[in-house]
C-alpha cells in the first residue's frame, strides 16, 4: 500500500465530510483515526496520535495514484513482516520490518536492497 503523507495544514477535503473509525495500532499502541466515505466505504485518509501533523493518504484515491514520486530519500517500506508473500520491495528504498521509528522517535535501522525482491524471498 502506498500512503503518502502530507502535512495537516496542506491538507483538505474538496467534497463531504468522512466519517472516522478509530482503532489501536498494534505496532505503536497509539491510536490510528481510519477517515472513510460514509455513502461508498472507501478509505480516505489517516490521522495519527503519534504523527499530529500529518495525515497519511490512501494513494489509491487520487485519480492518478503515479502523480507523486517516490524518491529514496525520503520513502520508506514499513511493516515489510506483515506483507504478503508475493509482495514486490523495491530497491533503494529502506526496509523495516515493522516501524520506522519507535514510539520515543528513535530511528530504527532500516536495511536497503539493491536489487527487487519479493517478500517471500526474506522469509526464507
């Protein structure tokens, strides 16, 4: 799943108000505000407890979902050991297994590929 972030302010819905289901993330503890569609059920966005000032927005909602780049700089691959096996990680890019940062903002150490690899091959 692609999720680009984007700060709160830059922020904003052009139609509609979404309804928010709230859950506890099971890898932080924190609460995850999940913003969908009331009428259709699509997922929008996502508000953070530990992230105030972002949002996370499903990449599946814009109408062309390839309109932003995905540079290696500041791109991440998170939460690599719940993918699916047939899942595709790109190079270049770092790669954790769950967070990439831990809940007092320590980075975690991230491993880069070099070349595409499936998940599956990891878990070997």
């Amino acid at each position: 799943m692609v999720e680009p972030l984007f700060r709160v302010e830059d922020f904003r819905m052009a139609k509609g108000t979404p309804t928010i289901y709230q859950l506890t993330s099971a890898g932080s503890g924190k609460t995850v505000k999940v913003h969908f569609c009331s009428t259709c059920g699509t997922k929008l966005y996502l508000s953070f407890e530990r992230f105030t000032d972002c949002y996370g927005v499903y990449a599946g909602t814009f109408d062309d979902p390839n309109w932003f780049p995905l540079p290696p700089h500041n791109t991440k691959q998170i939460f690599i050991s719940a993918a699916r096996p047939d899942t595709i990680l790109h190079p270049g890019i770092a790669t954790f297994e769950h967070h990439a940062r831990l809940n007092d903002g320590t980075p975690v150490q991230s491993e880069v590929l070099a070349c595409a690899v499936r998940v599956s091959e990891l878990q070997r």
